[in-house]
C-alpha cells in the first residue's frame, strides 16, 4: 500500500459531517487505498467508541454507596470529623491566636521580672543613714530578696 | 423536584436526598472511571469515594457548572489522586498480545472487524497521555459536548479541540505501525 500525502488532512475529514467534505477529496478517496484505510479505520473508531459495553454491578454498588452515605449520617463520629474538616481552618486560627497571645503574656512577665532583677541589684547603693534601727538590723540580716524591695518602696 | 433544589435541601441538611443524586450520576461517574482505569474492582472503591467527597463537600458546590460536570471533575481527580498515592508507573491495566496481523493485510475489512482491532483500540487508547485520554474518553465515549469537557479539565475549548485531534492522530499513528504501514 503506498502512503499518500492527503492522509495528512484525514483526522479533519473523518470527524466532520459527510456534506462538509471537500469534493476534491471526495473524488480522491474513491481511488486511493492508503486513504481508504484510514478513512475505514476511523469510521469505525467512532462506532467502536459508541459500542463500549462494560460490565458494571452498577445496582449492587449504588444500594452501598447509597449505605455508606447514610452510615455517615447517623455516626457521630464521622459528623464531628465532618465539621472538624469544615471548620479545620477556624480551629487553627484560634489556637494560633491563642499560642501568640500567651507568648506575649510570657514576653510582658519576662520583662517585669528584668525590672524587678535590676532594682534588686541597685538596692545595694541605697543610702542606709536615714533608716531607723530595725530596718538597719534587717538590712545587715540575710534577708529576702523580696523583703528588700518591699522596704525600698516601702514610704516608712 | 429540580436537581438545584435537590443540592439546596442537601445543603440544608436533607442528607437523604443525596440518594437522588446517586441514582441520577451514577452510571456516568462509572463509566468515566472504568474507562480511564480499566479494572473493575478499582471502578468501584474510587465511584464511592467519589460520591462520598461530593456528598462530604456539596456545600462548595457553587451552581456555577452542572453538578454532573462537578461530580465528573471530582472523579477525574479521585482517579489522579488514586495513581498518585498508589504509585504506580505502569497506569495501562489493559495489557494483551496482539496477534500477527499480517494475513488481514490484503483484507482491511476483515481486519477492522476483527476481535484482535478491538484489543488494539483498547491498548491504544489506553496508551494515550493522560492529558489527551482524558479528553478522548469524555468526547468519543461518553458524548460530552467541547464546553463541557472545557469545563471539567478547565481549560478553554480550543485546549480541548487540540487535544481531540493529537489523541485521534496518535491513535491513526499507533493503527499504522501496527498494521506494519510504518515504524
């Protein structure tokens, strides 16, 4: 069988409706065999296409989706996962905001804590000359840390 | 009862009605399926899980297509989604010898209505990328019009037009090698 060049234009002209055929390649199909072939050939791709038996359950395979979605709606379980699922990305939210919002309440504790540290180191300098007796014994006693501030901001 | 109004009461929290959709949608999504996988039993499992992300996710159902152009968009990528997870490299489940075909060479009737023609157009077809079988199957097969299939691959109908014809042209490529008209 010799390959014609026309066979390049044959995918276009076997898909269209028989009348939309050029009558130059009309006249040409009559005589060349290769195009023949090939015009056959996808003929009968097309019935082929439309033949496709498959062998489905399809019955028995409804009646257990139709079961498993109605499963899904009396469980509980599968609801809240359901909800979960649709709710997942609020879920997340919050327990990002709320993660963030106890970083900064450690952040604002953490500085306080600094502050306190440094009034603890520069009550060392603090001028004892004017506290009376019990609070220069106290002073000269190991005493707390806490104890110490209290008398420093104390307004005895 | 509309389809619409039938998705609405879904929405709404008339879970019972989905049924109706199953029955309506079931043999395309089916079809659809079995025809990319070719395995009966993996048809199955992915036409439920199928249904079940529709029913899962009717609500992000937008009316903006036909439910059946959703349904078959959500079975196109369970199928996907499928040859992804399983890994598999060879996505062909039709595999078959086909015979010599050299005595049909002088009778090309004979040979367009022979049992070994019809083996040769399911390896085909199966054999075509992903990307024009898709396109095949829903056009030569299941009668989708071109805005339908545009809709479901989303891509623009002229996409849709390109792939149609590469996938028919490779098939004619394959028929040619095959019947030993070229290497």
């Amino acid at each position: 069988m010799k390959k014609c060049e026309y066979s390049k234009f044959i995918v276009d002209y076997a898909y269209r409706a028989e009348n939309d055929i050029a009558r130059e390649f009309s006249e040409h199909l009559k005589n060349c065999e290769y195009c023949q072939l090939l015009w056959k050939f996808h003929k009968k791709l097309q019935i082929e296409n439309q033949n496709i038996l498959i062998n489905q359950s399809s019955d028995d395979l409804k009646e257990r989706i139709k079961l498993a979605i109605n499963r899904r709606n009396t469980s509980n379980l599968d609801f809240a996962y359901i909800m979960i699922n649709r709710h997942i990305k609020i879920i997340a939210s919050i327990v990002i905001l709320l993660l963030a919002l106890s970083v900064v309440i450690n952040i604002m504790n953490f500085s306080k804590l600094y502050e306190a540290k440094n009034i603890d180191n520069s009550i060392n300098f603090v001028d004892t000359s004017d506290l009376n007796e019990q609070h220069k014994k106290i002073i000269n006693s190991e005493i707390t840390k806490d104890l110490l501030l209290e008398i420093a901001f104390s307004n005895e | 009862m509309n389809e619409s109004e039938i998705i609405k009461r879904v929405i709404d929290g008339a879970t019972q009605e989905f049924n109706k959709l199953v029955e309506a949608h079931f043999d395309s999504v089916y079809r659809v399926i079995f025809l990319y996988v070719k395995n009966p039993e993996i048809t199955e499992d992915l036409t439920q899980d199928t249904f079940m992300k529709a029913f899962t996710n009717i609500a992000a159902f937008r009316f903006k297509s036909s439910f059946k152009t959703w349904l078959i968009r959500i079975a196109i990528n369970t199928v996907k989604d499928y040859f992804r997870k399983s890994s598999i490299k060879n996505r062909y489940f039709v595999k078959c010898e086909l015979m010599e075909i050299q005595d049909f060479r002088s009778k090309p009737d004979e040979l367009l209505e022979s049992l070994e023609f019809k083996k040769f157009l399911d390896v085909a077809i199966s054999e075509l990328p992903e990307k024009l079988r898709i396109v095949y199957i829903l056009r030569e097969q299941e009668k989708y019009s071109y805005e339908e299939i545009a809709d479901i691959i989303k891509k623009p109908i002229g996409t849709v037009e390109s792939r149609l014809f590469n996938a028919r042209k490779i098939i004619q490529q394959k028929f040619l090698k095959w019947i030993g008209e070229e290497k």
